[in-house]
C-alpha cells in the first residue's frame, strides 16, 4: 500500500529532533512490499501546508501515518499544547485525502484514547509501530474491516464518551530496532552539526515517580546486539553522518553491554561523535574510560535533585555521593556534562531547593537545566500523590499540561530559581 508517514513535530525543545521512530516503521513497511514516503514536518518552513499538500496530491496515499512526538513543551509558566498543530495537520489531511489516517507516536502512546479523540484520526498504534503497523497495512491490503483488526497489539479505534476502544493486546517487540535508511534524514551542509538519533535500547526498568517512559517502551529492558547496531552506525558514518545523539533512556545499563558497544564503536568507528543519557548508578572508571575512547562527547546527567530526601521520594536508586562521583570521572576524561534539576515534587521544601541548588553548583557542569514543576503524566506514581493531594480528580486523562508543584513554593521558588540563573550564565530554566 502507499503508506505517507507524516512527523508532525515541529517543538525544538533542546535542539530538532529528527524522526527516528518514523524511519524504523517506514522501513519495515517497505520490507514488508508496501510503498512508504515520509514528511518531516521539522525542516519546512511552509506554514500553510504547500508541502505537505503537494506529497499528498502526488503520492496519493492509500493510508496516512501521523506520528505524535510531543503533547506539549513541559513550560509550567506558559505551556504550550502541541496537539492543536498536530489536529491542523490531520484536518489538512482530512481536507485532501479520504485515506485513513493511523496515529503513532511516543506521545500518542501515553494518551492513546484522549489523543485519538482529541485529533479525530480513524485509529492509532499504542507502542511500537515497526510491527504493528505493518500488519495493519497488511490487513488494509487485504481489504479487511476493521472487524477483523482485533489482533493488531495496540490498535485503538474511535469509541464510547469521546475516547477509544483497544482492539490487540500490547506488544514488546524483540527483535525491535530495525536498520535506519539514512535516505530518510537531511544530509549534513556547511558548518551545521546534525546529531542523529540512534537507539541501541528500549524500556526501563527504574520506574522514577514522574517518568512516562515506561507507558511508551515498557519497563523491560530490550537491547539490540552491539555488532548490529556498530554496524548500523558504520553505514550512517559511510554516508557522511558522524554526530549520534544516543536516545536510550539510560546508556549505561547494562554496564557491561554499554561496554562492549564502546569497545566495538572505538574498533570500527573511530573518529565519530556523540552524546547520551546516564543514569547516575553503577558508572564506574573503565566504562567512562571506554566512552570517552570511542567518541563520547557529552552526557546528560538527569540527578534531578541534591537532596537524598526527594531522590528517594522520586524513587531513584542513586545517592547525591554517587553523582558527584560520576561527574567527577566525566570530567576526567573530558566529555562535557549537562545536568537536569527537578524541582517542586512532593516532600520539596525551601530547604530541599536550597540544597539541591548548591549540590549542583558544586559539581562545576558545564550547563545545568533547572525546572520548576514537574508535568503530570498518566499511571504513575507522581499522579497517583497528585490524585491523593487533590491538585488532580481521578477521572483527569491529564491529556493538557498539568504540573505538579509543591504549594508552599509557589512563588517563592520561582523568584529563587531566577536568582540563580542570573548568576550563573551556563544555567537555564
């Protein structure tokens, strides 16, 4: 079938994010025989919708695929709800084609019925789309009615009180990650450094308070074998790509496998660059030692807070000792460090800001991002104390921005967080 894949994000957030998800399931399709084209919302500045307009009037899709990246841009003082964009787009489809329109997308997957009835899609894929929705096409081929789509893992279809009905049983793929054509990302031009998303792992097993992660890849960890995915890097470094931005939630477990990926991108690609995301636990000498060899640059180190009062209340397994060690070592071995405050979760305190704050100036990063309120994401922990405290009703799909914040800080820790970043130029909010 004539599969148009559409990315709808168009929210920078810390830098563009080019759409890798997207790529893996239009790469499935056109191993499964189905014809796939995909727009990449991003890098158009046409904002009314020629280009979009024109790949449908050419391509004429027999299914429309749209894939919903981001609900909002977690702003707690002027949140900005990204789903009214995405709804022009389904309209504009609307509007153009009568193909069906599927929706997709880590941020679908955390609101699968609420996001569906909000867009107005025919139906979406909760979770990964690589397998799903090739057998949807494949049924749609068939001609099949959506009668017969109760075996497709987490299809959702129009249904009662506005919201969805689920047809197939979630699934995790094993085998999940599939090669990337690098045909479907912009080339590199002049001085402009593209920093590819590649993903050598999904799900997470740490269930931290606030963290949505474990609605859109589970929370078991699933890896891909280290020489598949060197070996995918080594095709996208041939094709000129040398920045690789490591979209795995947490890079470093398991240790050893973070290892042997090291060891093996430091034999067969040298010379490339990259970033990641570290949990804070378990990071000895030798695996900075090996990631700093084979090209790491930079990392995000998501501590969250320096208090061990609200690190526990966040459910974390590290100490602020083991951060400071962590840092220290990244430092050691020059790769730039990137911290991220978390401020305002239940039990915070002036106290708890304050030590947080300090605990972080200390460490002497290269850039910190301090955030006030924590968004509220649905099935976790943090709404479940939300729920509890009334800041949130039960029957609240939380589909629009809603933060929790600690009510004795309203105000005052705004004013404080403002001082500190007047001080400090490599901070932000």
């Amino acid at each position: 079938m004539r599969t148009l894949l559409i990315s709808a994000n168009t929210e920078q957030l810390q830098m563009p994010v080019l759409p890798l998800g997207l790529a893996c399931v239009a790469e499935a399709a056109a191993r499964a025989g189905h014809e796939a084209r995909v727009v990449n919302l991003m890098t158009t500045d046409d904002l009314e919708g020629r280009d979009l307009e024109g790949a449908i009037r050419d391509f004429d899709p027999e299914v429309i695929g749209i894939s919903v990246r981001n609900i909002d841009d977690q702003s707690r003082k002027a949140p900005k709800f990204l789903l009214k964009a995405v709804k022009n787009v389904v309209d504009g489809c609307r509007a153009l084609t009568s193909a069906p329109i599927v929706l997709g997308g880590a941020g679908y997957s955390i609101y699968p019925r609420s996001a569906l009835a909000f867009l107005g899609a025919d139906m979406g894929i909760r979770g990964e789309g690589e397998g799903a929705f090739v057998k949807l096409l494949d049924k749609m081929s068939g001609k099949s009615g959506k009668e017969e789509l109760s075996d497709i893992p987490g299809l959702y279809l129009p249904g009662f009180a506005g919201g969805g009905v689920k047809t197939g049983d979630l699934k995790r793929l094993d085998d999940f990650a599939l090669p990337v054509p690098g045909a479907l990302f912009p080339t590199q031009s002049g001085e402009e450094k593209v920093w590819l998303p590649f993903q050598t792992r999904r799900g997470c097993p740490m269930r931290c308070s606030y963290c949505s992660t474990a609605a859109i890849e589970g929370s078991i960890l699933r890896k891909r074998s280290p020489e598949i995915a060197v070996d995918s890097i080594c095709r996208f470094k041939e094709a000129g790509f040398s920045n690789f931005f490591f979209v795995d939630n947490t890079f470093n477990f398991p240790p050893s496998y973070a290892r042997s990926l090291c060891d093996l991108m430091a034999k067969r690609a040298p010379g490339i660059q990259w970033r990641c995301i570290l949990y804070p636990w378990m990071v000895g000498e030798e695996l900075v030692e090996s990631m700093a060899r084979a090209g790491c640059v930079e990392v995000s180190l998501g501590f969250e807070s320096g208090s061990q009062k609200i690190l526990s209340a966040m459910n974390k397994r590290f100490r602020p000792e083991e951060v400071r060690g962590v840092s220290g070592l990244l430092k050691k071995y020059g790769i730039s460090r990137m911290g991220f405050l978390l401020l305002g979760g239940p039990g915070e305190t002036r106290q708890t800001v304050e030590e947080s704050l300090e605990f972080a100036d200390s460490l002497e990063l290269e850039g910190v991002k301090v955030t006030t309120g924590i968004r509220l994401y649905p099935h976790t922990a943090l709404a479940a104390a939300a729920v509890a405290e009334g800041v949130v009703l039960p029957e609240d799909d939380l589909l629009y921005p809603t933060f929790y914040m600690a009510r004795p800080l309203e105000g005052w820790i705004e004013q404080t967080v403002s001082g500190w970043l007047e001080r400090k130029p490599n901070w932000h909010s």
